[in-house]
DNA sequence: AATACGTGGTA
DNA sequence: TTACCAAGTAT
C-alpha cells in the first residue's frame, strides 16, 4: 500500500507557471537580453515606474547599446541621459561603476554577485536582480513587488519596517528556486504588479491565493499612519537665467545636496549683479517644486541678452544652445520653465 | 536606524 | 490641493 502525500504547492512552482502564460509581454530590457543591459534596467527601476523608464531606457540603450560603447561615456552625458528621471545619484553611479568596471575589472561586466556589489548603486536586490535575470543564476531579490507579494503571502505585515525588512529577504531567500530563476524573479515582479496590487488585489485570479496566508483578506497596511507628520522644509532658491534668442546660460551644480552635478541657472548673487547691467529685458518668475524630502521654492530673473558673453567665475558654466537642451542633464523644472521661454 | 535622494501618476 | 507611492542604495 502506497500512502498519497498531500505536498503542498510551492510558491515558485505556481509563480513560474503564471509567469509562463500570464507575464507582462513587450518590456523593452526582456529582448536581447545582456548583463548590461539589465544594469541600466535595474537602475533605471530603482524607486521608479516600468512606464517612466521605457523611454528612458530606449534612449540611453539606443545612444550606448553596449558596455563597450558606454567606457568612453563622460559623466556629463550620462547625467544628460537622465535627465528628467530623477534621483540623479544614480546616473553618477552608473559612471562610476563602469569607471570601476574599465579600471579594475578589465573592460568585462562582472558576472559575479561579490563584484556587482562592490560597485556603487548596485545593492543587494539589484545585484540579484542581475545575477537571476542575465545569468539565470540562484539569487533572490527584494523590490516593492516582492515585498508586497511575500509579506502578504507571509502576513507580516505588522512588523517593524526593519524587523519587517529582515524577515522578507528571509523568505525570499527559502523562496527562490535554485532551477528557473529567471522565469520566478520575473514572475513574482509581474505577479506583483498586475495582480498583488497595491490596492484593490486580484485575489481571484492569483495563481498563489490557495497558499497565501492573506488571501481575500488583505487589510490595509495601519503601521504607517502612526507616523508623526513633520511639515517639510521649505527651501528658497533665487536662480537668474541669462538667455538669447536662442541660447541659455547654465552652471553646473556641485552642492552635495539635491540636483548635484545637473546645469542650472546661476545661484550666485555676486554674478547676478553684474548681469543686470547689460540685460535688455528682465522677468521675474516664481515656482513651486517638491522633492521627496523638501518643498522648493524658486525664483527665477530672466535676463535677456542680444549676444551670449564671457564671464568671470569659479564654476562651470556653458552657453547651452534651445536645440542641445536634450543634451543637457537638468532637472525636469528646470527645463520646463526653460522650454516656455 | 532614519533620512536623503526626483518625478509623475493617482485618489 | 494634499498625500502617497513606485523594479532601492548610500550614509
């Protein structure tokens, strides 16, 4: 007499079959696939929407389609790539990276997890996001999807956000299979983002609802709203935008703070003085811009020119052409206000 | 451990 | 309008 075993599914199991005929078709890093162009993928993703990466990352694998063709890449343009997507720190890591890459790595992206966290930008999740997808090797991740799809899979939502934290690469380490690896973390992603939604989950049509431990019973997440509302602080910035009819005058911003390395109006009041003086034509206007952390409030003169000239300062600055604007790495107010002068 | 770091979309 | 949040990392 043989006894049936009841096994229970795994969760790998279910998500790599879902994945098989219900994964998102048509994003762009999943065709021809490369290390390298995972990295950029990856970084790209970080903190931000598939939707607002897709013409980012078609633009920057379109200029630099290799590792290769990136290692003569100035940070200047890559930054330029960037622009408008935000968290800026990232397009300078990516330069660092592929410096460290061409210094110490002979010219090779690594394909290995200890060298991919050795360089900067690249944390845990990336590089197993990297180490799964471009080499389809045994490495578990932690985005957003993930965490939302195992802590409700798991029901720890309650924890602490760090315990919680813990606990979460916990499971997604037992989770990750050792054969598949690709068609899981891709999966559990999608499954995350068209299913175990954020709000209003399809647990109907969830391939893992027979496992999941919060299955039609998801309740909105209460750990966050005892947080104490601090009010952000405000930041004023007077800028003054020298133009032509065709040319803006910009200097870059080496402040470690926001916006570093990005070109700006001039934030010096000592130059603004001087700038008046020749000016045929002056506007002031006022915007306000929020950041993640600080409410900004800018002022910006515009001064109008007939002729771009030279002046005397100890920053970098450039005379950027309307046509080269897309050339250039600015924040995405910035170049708004620009683009309506 | 908590915070800095951008932007656009959504309710 | 305000507030939250999205393929996290570095400090």
């Amino acid at each position: 007499m043989s006894k049936i075993i009841q096994v229970k599914d795994r969760l790998s199991d279910l998500v790599i079959e879902w994945y098989r005929s219900h994964g998102r078709e048509g994003l762009p890093w999943r065709k021809n696939i490369t290390p390298y162009k995972i990295w950029i993928s990856e970084i790209m993703l970080q903190q931000t929407q598939v939707k607002t990466v897709i013409p980012y990352y078609l633009r920057f694998i379109k200029t630099y389609p290799t590792f290769n063709s990136l290692i003569l890449a100035s940070e200047d343009q890559i930054i330029a790539l960037w622009s408008g997507l935000g968290f800026y720190r990232r397009a300078k890591n990516i330069y660092n990276a592929k410096e460290q890459i061409k210094n110490s790595f002979n010219k090779k992206f690594p394909d290995n997890f200890d060298d991919l966290m050795s360089l900067p930008g690249i944390g845990e999740s990336t590089a197993g996001a990297i180490m799964s997808i471009a080499y389809n090797k045994s490495y578990p991740i932690l985005d957003a999807n993930v965490k939302r799809v195992l802590g409700r899979y798991s029901n720890v939502t309650k924890e602490s956000a760090s315990k919680k934290n813990k606990v979460l690469w916990e499971i997604s380490r037992k989770e990750t299979p050792v054969n598949n690896v690709f068609d899981y973390t891709q999966g559990v992603m999608d499954l995350g983002s068209t299913i175990c939604k954020p709000k209003d989950p399809l647990c109907a049509q969830c391939p893992i609802a027979s496992i999941c431990d919060s299955a039609f019973t998801i309740i909105a997440d209460s750990s966050k709203k005892e947080k104490i509302k601090k009010d952000k602080s405000q930041v004023n910035i007077n800028f003054t935008l020298a133009h032509t009819d065709n040319e803006y005058l910009l200097f870059k911003r080496n402040e470690k703070t926001f916006w570093e390395g990005l070109w700006l109006p001039s934030e010096q009041p000592k130059i603004h003085k001087i700038f008046k003086k020749k000016s045929c034509g002056e506007v002031h206007i006022n915007r306000k811009h929020k950041l993640t952390h600080l409410d900004l409030n800018m002022s910006i003169t515009l001064l109008r020119y007939n002729n771009s000239f030279d002046i005397n300062s100890n920053s970098e600055y450039r005379w950027v052409k309307k046509i080269d604007i897309n050339n250039v790495g600015m924040p995405a107010p910035i170049k708004k206000i620009i683009l309506e002068i």
